[in-house]
C-alpha cells in the first residue's frame, strides 16, 4: 500500500473541491432537491455510457442487486441532506462539518470490514484533520453562527450516508469493480431524487432557469464531482482500505480554497499553507501506514 493507491481519491476530492467555485457560479438558484436529482441523473447517465464504452457487463446475484439498492438508497440520502443542509447553513458550518465524513469513514472500516488502525494511520489521520482544520478556520474563521440548527443535523446525517455508502460498497466494489459499482448504484439512486425533486417543485412553485450558468454548474457537478469523482473514489476502496479512503477526503477543503483563490480571487488563511502542509504529510502516514 502506497501513496499510488491514494491518488485516485485524492483525485476525487479534488473535484469535490471544485464545487464551492462552481457553487459561486450560479446553481444556487436551483432548488437543492432538484439540484440533486439533475447531479445525479447526469452523473449516472455519464457513468452508464462509461460502462458501455468500457463493454464492461457483469452477472448480479439476488444479493448484489440488493446491494445496489441499499447504495442507491445512501447515495439519494446523501446527496438530498447535502445540498438541503448546505442551503439551510454558512460556509463555514459547511465547510467543518465535511470534516465528519472521514470520522465516520474510518470508523465503519474498522467495525464493519474489520480494518486495523495502527499508531502510523491514527497519527496521520489526526494530523491530517488539524492541518484541515487550520485551512477551514483561516479561510471562514471560527464562527458556528448564522445558519440553522437544523441545516447542522441534516449535514451530519450527508456525513454518516456517505462514509457507508463508501464501506458498505465495498463488497461490490472488490467483486465487481469500481465501474459497475458506482454506475448502478447511481442509477438505482435516480428514482428516488426524481420523485423528492417532483414533490419539491410541486410545493415551492419553483421554476429552473436554463441558463448557461446553471447548465455549465450541472454539468460539472453530474459529470466531474459524480461520474469521474465516484468512480475514482471507488477505484480507491477497490485498490485500498477504506482508512487511507477517508483521510484522502480531508483534502476536499483544502482545495475548494486554492481554486476559490485561484479562480474567484478569494483571500487564503493565514494557516493555508501549514494546514495544506500538513493534511498532505498525514495523507501520506496513513497512504504508507501497514495495515496487517
């Protein structure tokens, strides 16, 4: 196990960190119901034509194709509670809050497909939280108010939906790659978030507006930050434990502050570049850390 095995979902978290910049370019005028059932059905519409390409086919037992349903049912949960509670709450609730994913992450690895923590991975994980940390508070300071009670328990529940989408995967991942896995369980989310999304529409009145910033912001976000980011986020359960999988994701932040600085010329922290420093030397402790 090595730092090779972690890029993929370093990749991933780098396009995830993409979404505070495209964020800033207008898809907040979409309903964040409806917002997630256009991510994903783009997302799986991008990760089906990748399968077909591949001229990937698989056989599903009646046990995979209930786990491609569970999944579907983690996937719709996280992305519904995401942008719900993204809506409801501040940058920087936001921003700590995704902090949690990587916490529950490691710990559904280690009760649920028996991964062993060692001093090297525990370290790396701690260090790499506190350099994450130190980017958030520098770039959105310390402040926990002025979004929603509510909006903070609706992320907490995107952060504990995702960490077991990524371990309870993990069986259909290593059988039957991380292609097949993260294309039907996309798909079997897509049902899910058409009806929330119908439901939304329906009681807000809300309309959509076609424009080149919300086509351009769902286009990014179903074909990059799902399509391309779930696939290599998977292709890194498949090729690694799902504890360097969770400490690659404290990277998310890290770089949705470079972009938004590079992009939107957005002032950085005074602890950007030691945070950034150090959530990189902890990837690496747990990416090299020895498992057995």
């Amino acid at each position: 196990m090595g730092l090779r095995d972690a890029a993929p979902p370093l990749a991933a978290a780098a396009l995830w960190g993409g979404m505070y910049v495209v964020s800033k370019w207008g898809f907040a005028s979409v309903p964040p119901l409806t917002l997630s059932f256009f991510r994903i059905a783009v997302g799986a519409l991008a990760l089906y034509a990748a399968l077909r390409v591949a001229g990937t086919s698989a056989s599903f037992s009646s046990r995979d194709r209930r786990g491609f349903l569970r999944l579907g049912a983690w996937v719709a949960l996280t992305l519904a509670t995401q942008f719900v509670g993204t809506d409801l709450t501040t940058a920087s609730q936001g921003s700590l809050l995704t902090m949690v994913t990587p916490v529950f992450t490691l710990l559904l690895g280690v009760t649920m497909l028996d991964e062993r923590l060692t001093w090297r991975s525990t370290s790396g994980m701690v260090l790499a939280g506190v350099g994450t940390a130190l980017v958030v508070v520098g770039q959105y300071g310390l402040s926990i108010g002025g979004g929603s009670a509510l909006g903070v328990a609706v992320l907490f529940v995107a952060s504990a939906a995702w960490a077991a989408y990524t371990v309870d995967g993990a069986r259909l991942v290593r059988k039957h790659g991380a292609l097949v896995a993260a294309t039907y369980s996309s798909l079997a989310a897509v049902p899910v978030l058409a009806v929330l999304a119908a439901i939304e529409l329906a009681v807000t009145g809300a309309s959509v507006p076609l424009t080149p910033g919300v086509v351009g912001a769902v286009a990014y976000l179903g074909i990059a930050s799902t399509a391309a980011a779930w696939f290599l986020w998977y292709r890194g359960i498949e090729r690694t434990t799902a504890t360097v999988v969770a400490a690659c994701f404290f990277a998310q932040p890290v770089v949705g502050g470079a972009l938004g600085a590079l992009l939107l010329g957005e002032s950085l922290g005074p602890g950007f570049a030691v945070g950034g420093a150090l959530m990189g030397v902890g990837v690496g402790l747990v990416s090299t850390a020895r498992t057995g």
